[in-house]
C-alpha cells in the first residue's frame, strides 16, 4: 500500500505508529507531499480534494483518509485492539477526538502565526486555539490515570499531540501545568512505536 | 441523554438526521450552546474543552464528541445501518472525512470573512480554502452514482454538507457545476430526517 506521508505530520504519525506496532510498516510505501492550505499540493488531489495527509491507497485500490480512517483500516488488517469495543470504545474515540482537536488548534495556531503575513494575524483568534490546547492539556492532566498503560487509539492521538506540541510549541510549558501527564508521556513516548515516527 | 446543540451546525444536523432517522430524536434534550472559536462558550468547556458542538451526555453519563463519534454511538444505540462492516465501512467513512473537510473549510472560510475584523482577512487563505470545496464537490459529481439510494454516514455527511452550502454560502452556484450532485440532493433533502434537521 502506499501512504502519502510527511515526517513532521502528526496525523501521519498516528497511523505509522499503528504500523510499527502492529508490525506493517514495511508493507507501506512513503509517497513524499507536501500539504499546504494556501499551497496546495497537486500530486495529492486527485485522490484526496482536501490535499491533505494521510491519505492511504490500499492493496486493492481504496482511497482511505483522513487518519482516523486510515488507522482504523491499519488495526483492522493487523488484527489490533486500537479500537475497542463496548464502553471502552466510546472512551477512545472521544479521547482521539479531544487530541485531534487540540492538533487542529496547535495546527491553526502556526499558520496564524508562521504563514498568514503579520499585518493579518488576529491575536484573539490565535488567544482562542491557544485556550483549547491549555483546557485540553489540563482535562487530560485530571483524566490521566484513566490513560495507564494503555495502547489504543485515544493514548496514540494523545502520544502524537503532546510530540507535537513539544516539536512545534517548545516554549508551551505544559509539564510544569501537567505534571502528571509529562510522566505518562515520558513512559509512552519510550514505546518503540514512538521512537521510530518521531517528527 | 442530552446533546449541545445549535439549530445551525451542520455537524449537529449529521447527529439530529440519525436520531430522526432510528426514532431517537425525542430522546434528546438539547441543551442551547453558542460555540465560537474566540468567544468560547464556557457552559460545555466542563464537558468538551474543544467548547464545541455536538456534544453529547449519554444517560449513564458518559460524555461523548464530536459528531463522528456521537453519530456511530446513536447508530449502536438505535440499531441502525450507517456504519456498515467490511469494504463499504471504508468507502463511507472516507465520503464523511471528505465531507467533513469540506465543512471544515467553509467553517473556516466563515470565520475568515465574517467574523475575523476586515482589515485582516488573507485572500490566498481564503482560497485554498473554497478550492477545497470547489475540489471536493467536483470528486462527489464524478462519484455521485455511488452514492444512489444510500442512507449511511457518508451520504448523510454530503447531505448536510450541501444543506450548509446552500445556507450560508447561497451565492456559490455550486448545481450548475454540479448538475448530477443537484439531482441527488433534490432526492436525499426531501426525507423525512433532512426535512425535521433544517438550518
């Protein structure tokens, strides 16, 4: 299969972390992109209109995206238990939903303040993504026990903000707010899985 | 159960359609929310601190988000068929991803002409974004024949992508470009599910 990838992506690092763990990664083919909002990559539209990564093309000829699809494929091919069933399922799809949010937030917030030419940045917009990411982090810092040793989806999402955070935001101070979480994610960022993706 | 709602977003009309749809809707109390990326409405930030809607409290308390998770939990609940299993589970979860990404960019296209003070607004963000959806309607005109008769989550999502088009984007003349799609459209907004959820 292959992926269109980027290395500093953290949505493809949720699905290259499901491949490494779940021992696929040498069946995937890295297919370089370069996914901009303002400049869109054209090698990706024909099959994703979004122009974004990841997208997937499968064995058979599927188009997968965006990344909870993909890992969602990538579990189910390598037999995983990323997605669990019953109660424990609702959990972790809200837990990837709140972490996704807060890299939708991180991701808004650097276009803002990177991309966007300066006479254009709006503080209050970038003061309202930057509210979402410090609520997050501080539900997750009160939440955190429920996270343990746990691999799922919702720990992967969690994993690949907090490395995104730190790769992008490294004056963001979160460890010193959330100290319990900056604990569990020097244990889970130890995963081998983790390891082989960092950005 | 009970579910931040606004009578407006297309993300809680996906969640409202299934409800209808599966005889669950008087089951709902929805509570009034007023979620805006700057001004963040602090009454769901206990429950969701992306403070966004929908967001949905189960009757045994769980809390659940976004829209693709409380969708996929009313479908469990009601029994119903809108995440189908095997191959057509990808096919329709990728149509929701790319109509979700449409929404998305006219969310943000929104925000970036109405909301953001004029002398701020960046016509290149402002295209990429409406290339997006100017892309993405044009993938689902070549592929409109899949879609057919189809009630799932893919087409649901497409319905109420189109539903918030012609809503706040009226001038967009999207059916001339999109003569298939409009004919599909003029079919699926008249159930009875499309009919009880308008903006």
């Amino acid at each position: 299969m292959k992926l269109y990838h980027s290395q500093t992506s953290p949505f493809v690092r949720k699905c290259m972390f499901i491949a490494h763990h779940l021992g696929l990664a040498d069946r995937i083919e890295k297919l370089p992109a370069a996914a901009n909002p303002v400049n869109r990559d054209k090698s990706i539209l024909p099959w994703n209109p979004l122009g974004q990564v990841p997208t997937l093309i499968t064995d058979d000829g599927m188009v997968l995206f965006d990344s909870r699809v993909v890992c969602e494929y990538l579990d189910q091919l390598g037999k995983g238990s990323f997605f669990p069933a019953g109660a424990a399922r609702w959990r972790v799809l809200t837990e990837q939903s709140l972490a996704d949010g807060i890299l939708d937030a991180a991701l808004l917030t650097r276009y803002e303040g990177a991309m966007r030419p300066e006479g254009m940045r709006w503080p209050d917009w970038t003061a309202g993504q930057m509210d979402k990411i410090n609520v997050g982090l501080a539900h997750f810092e009160k939440n955190v026990d429920d996270a343990a040793d746990r691999i799922d989806i919702g720990t992967v999402t969690l994993g690949c903000a907090l490395g995104y955070l730190d790769f992008r935001f490294a004056d963001l101070g979160w460890r010193s707010r959330c100290p319990k979480l900056a604990a569990w994610y020097e244990k889970f960022s130890a995963l081998p899985a983790m390891q082989a993706t960092k950005p």
